[in-house]
C-alpha cells in the first residue's frame, strides 16, 4: 500500500503534465465510462492529495476521486512525438485501463485502484472531514488528531495508520516514528502524552517531504540531514524526468532503525529487534528503548 507521500509526489506529476490545460478523459476498460464521457475536453484545474486519496479537480465543479489501494498504479509518462494529438483511442493501452487521461505531452493510464469516482466539491469536504489531518497539508491541523488519539484504548501504534486519527502514514514511518521518539507501540492513545504526539506529528511533518523530494523514505538522522541540506541548497534530484513514478535507483541508501530488521541488533541498544502483526502490517520495535508513553 503506497503511504501519503507517494500519492501527494503522484499528484504533483498529474498537476505538472496536465494542470491548467484542458484535457481528453476516457475508459479503455469501459468502467468509468460514463465518468470519463463527463470529464473529457474539461481543464484539469489541479490535483492534489489528503493521505491516500488522490483529488482531481475539473472546471465546472467536477472532481475526481481516486484511492490506489494496494494494487492500483496512475503512471504519468511523456508521449511520443507521433501520438502527440492523436485520439486517445489510438494510443495503446497495457492492462485493464479504467481511466485515461490525455494532455499535450503526456498520457497518465490508472489501473486496478480501489476508488475511482465522479464526486462534487462537497462529497469530498464530507469526505475529507472523516479523514484524520494529513501533515503534508498546508491547511492540517494537529489537535484533530489529538483528539481522537487521545481518547482510544487501542495501541498508538494501531492508531497511528487509522486514516481517521492521522491521514497518509503507512507501516515504515509509523515503526520508525515511534521508535525515533522511544514510544512504547503498545501503549493506549488515552495514556500518550500530548508533547509526545506533538513531537511525532512535527517529526513526521519534517519527514513526509522528504518522501516525496526523493521518493524514498528517509527516517535516519543522518539521511534526513543530508536531504534537508541538499534541498535548503537547491541541490535535490529534479522531477521533470521522473514523471512516471517508477523508482529510479535509490538517492540514499536504504536503510532504517528497525523496518524488517526483526532478530538484528538494535542500532541503538543492541537488544534484538522484535516484530509483530498489528493493524495488518508487521509492527517492530525495540522492546528495550521503547518505553515512553
Ligand atoms: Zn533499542
């Protein structure tokens, strides 16, 4: 399952091959037929992202909502110079395409999401207001997520991926986040601390973007230093090139405090990292360091 910040760098590709233009919307596979029919020829104003959901907005109040789920892709790629213009019809396809979408330059194909509807501004605020804040968000609000975490029974580290409590962070930066502040996972909601998740949510605010400059989660020191000088430097990777979202070889090495290090040492006390399913991901943590509530 991508985690937010993939989404948010899926919808900046959208916004810098289409937005502003008007654009030809169809369904190859024929299931959002009739969502595409409404779509096609309007001006894709702008795309943009709340946690996982991925919203698409049309002139004339029509949006477009999509959720990847776990096996859904939306590459964005440049089209060749002799399918430029061309009917959208006699581009060719790969899969089972539910939704095209065809620019001056560029042809973004959606395959297999969980979501793929025709809403109104509307149904996406009521939409939007179930969700928890997202901290890549400008507009996102903290003590929303308070609120809710703080008066759970169920382990933070369960709360943390409820999209209701806290919108867009997946399994790597919940383990990694708990453990860079040593936050026993198991604790209740009820019993964190309220400067605890004010620190986590500042860490993750730090975090996301960097995820979404590199394509790469970033949760160690020294990574996350070296990317935040990078970029203050105007020195990080560009996108125009990257437009299709595969990943290009990773900018940094990958590495983390404990995802998928079950049994090794600990980078920290050397106590063997342990792991356990929660919230249908595999949890680790460090039972020795982790203790803070
Ligand atoms: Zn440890």
């Amino acid at each position: 399952m991508p985690e937010g910040h993939t989404i948010h760098a899926l919808a900046g590709r959208l916004n810098r091959a289409f937005a502003g233009g008007s654009v030809r919307v169809t369904s190859p596979q024929g299931r959002f037929a009739g969502g595409a029919q409404i779509l096609d020829r309007r001006v894709l104003v702008e795309a943009g992202a709340w946690g996982k959901n991925l919203f698409v907005e049309f002139d004339g109040d029509a949006w477009l909502h999509v959720h990847l789920g776990l096996i859904g892709l939306f590459p964005v790629v440049p089209l060749p110079e002799d399918l430029r213009g061309a009917d959208p019809e006699d581009i060719p396809t790969t899969g089972a395409v539910r939704l095209r979408i065809v620019g001056d330059g560029h042809v973004a194909d959606l395959r297999g999401p969980m979501t793929c509807a025709l809403v109104t501004g509307d149904e996406i605020a009521a939409f939007t207001r179930r969700l928890g804040p997202d901290p890549l968000r400008p507009d996102a609000d903290p003590d929303l997520g308070w609120a809710k975490l703080s008066r759970s029974t169920r382990p933070i580290a369960e709360l943390l991926m409820d999209q209701a409590v806290l919108a867009g962070v997946g399994n790597v930066y919940r383990c990694e986040v708990l453990f860079r502040h040593r936050v026993d996972p198991m604790r209740p909601g009820k019993e964190i601390r309220q400067s605890t998740w004010r620190a986590i949510w500042d860490d993750l605010a730090a975090m996301l973007p960097l995820g979404v400059v590199y394509h790469q989660i970033l949760t160690m020191d020294d990574q996350i230093e070296a990317a935040q000088a990078e970029i203050a430097a105007g020195q990080a990777p560009r996108h125009t090139a990257d437009l299709t979202g595969e990943r290009l070889g990773d900018h940094f090495e990958r590495r983390f405090f404990l995802y998928k290090r079950t049994g090794e040492p600990c980078l920290v006390c050397g106590s063997k990292v342990r792991s356990k399913p929660l919230a249908g991901r595999t949890l680790y943590w460090c039972g020795r360091c982790q203790r803070r509530r």
